[in-house]
C-alpha cells in the first residue's frame, strides 16, 4: 500500500475542511470582515429577540 499522510483519524473532516479553508482562503479574504460583520449583526438581533420575548412572556 502507499505510505498515507499521518492524520489522527478521529479527524479527517476537520483536515478536509481546512484544506478547503485554505484553498478558499484567497477569495474569501475580502469577504471575511463582511462575513464577521453579518454574523454578528444577525447575532445581536437574536439576542435582542429573544431578550424581548423573554421580557414579553414574564408579564
């Protein structure tokens, strides 16, 4: 058999999916901060959300 590269196998999908980060990496790198940015604005109105809710029911 072929000598294989030595990867823990409890995570193959993890070295899958850096590889795919890293060959994305480039074209992604202008979108990343946008990407942050809508993670944590969609973050924050959950939050918010459910705070209010939350505020709502304990009336």
């Amino acid at each position: 058999p072929t000598p294989r590269p030595v990867v823990p196998s409890a995570a193959p999908g993890v070295v899958k999916r850096q590889l795919v980060l890293d060959r994305f990496a480039e074209r992604r790198r202008g979108t990343d901060r946008r990407l942050v940015v809508l993670v944590v604005f969609t973050g924050v109105i959950s939050v918010t959300a459910v705070s209010a809710l939350n505020a709502r029911a304990r009336r």
